[in-house]
C-alpha cells in the first residue's frame, strides 16, 4: 500500500495542507492575472462610454455636497440627502436640504421622462411659505437656491 507524504504525521499534515492551498491560491492569482493582461487596451473615450452605458440599478440613495460659487470666488456650500428611482419611463428623484440651517428642509423633486418629446417635471417645497412649487420647464434654467 502507498503512503501519501501528508499521511506520516500531524506536522507533515499541516505542512502538506498549507502547500495544498498556498497552490490554489497562487493559481487563481495566475489565472487573474493573465485575464487581466490579455484583455484589450481602452482608450479614454471607450471607457467614458463603458461607464455611461453601465447598468445602474433601479434606485440610488447618495449624500452631496454642493459648492456654489459666485463671480467673486465666494463660496456658498450645500449639503443635501439625494433619492432616486428608475420606473423604466420615468425617473424619479427627491433631494432634501440639509445644511446650512438657511436652507434647511427645503426640498426639490424631479421626475425625468425617456420620452424626448415630454419635459421634466420639476417640484420644490420652500418650507418657509409651507408651500410645494411646481417649477414649469420655461424657467428650469433659473436659479432656485
């Protein structure tokens, strides 16, 4: 009957399965390795299409940081709490306000069609008036913070 090395004793066991998986690990390494040197070099611009063409996922939720600054240089920073939602036609997006306190509360929702032909409908609650206001798509260029 042969022996296996591993079999002698429990030092040559440990020895022995160490080498075992020290040897799968350094194939898969290999092996990822060389996938990674023959695929094909992108240029700048196959990567920014790869990336805007990347499947997004149906919902997000993000924290921002707005810097807004004016011709002077000063600079006015914003940070707010951002949720989306894609429904196939339609995606649906709720940003709050979050600091500074001026601003605080205030809430801006837009809801963005595929269709070309049909414009964006834009909403914004200015929690000092209580009031919700339908931004219409002639003044979507304007300033509202």
């Amino acid at each position: 009957m042969l022996r296996r090395p591993c079999d002698s004793n429990k030092t040559n066991y440990r020895r022995c399965n160490m080498l075992r998986k020290l040897s799968i690990l350094l194939a898969l390494i290999g092996a990822l390795t060389f996938n990674v040197f023959a695929q094909e070099k992108l240029t700048g611009l196959q990567v920014m299409e790869k990336v805007y063409n990347r499947p997004t996922g149906e919902d997000m939720e993000a924290n921002l940081t707005m810097i807004l600054i004016n011709a002077n240089g000063d600079q006015r920073v914003r940070e707010i709490k951002q949720f989306s939602r894609d429904f196939g036609d339609v995606e649906k997006k709720i940003m709050f306000f979050i600091k500074p306190a001026d601003v605080r509360n205030t809430s801006f929702m837009n809801w963005s069609y595929d269709d070309p032909n049909k414009d964006d409908d834009q909403w914004i609650y200015l929690p000092a008036l209580k009031k919700v206001k339908r931004i219409s798509s002639d003044s979507k260029g304007d300033f509202f913070m």
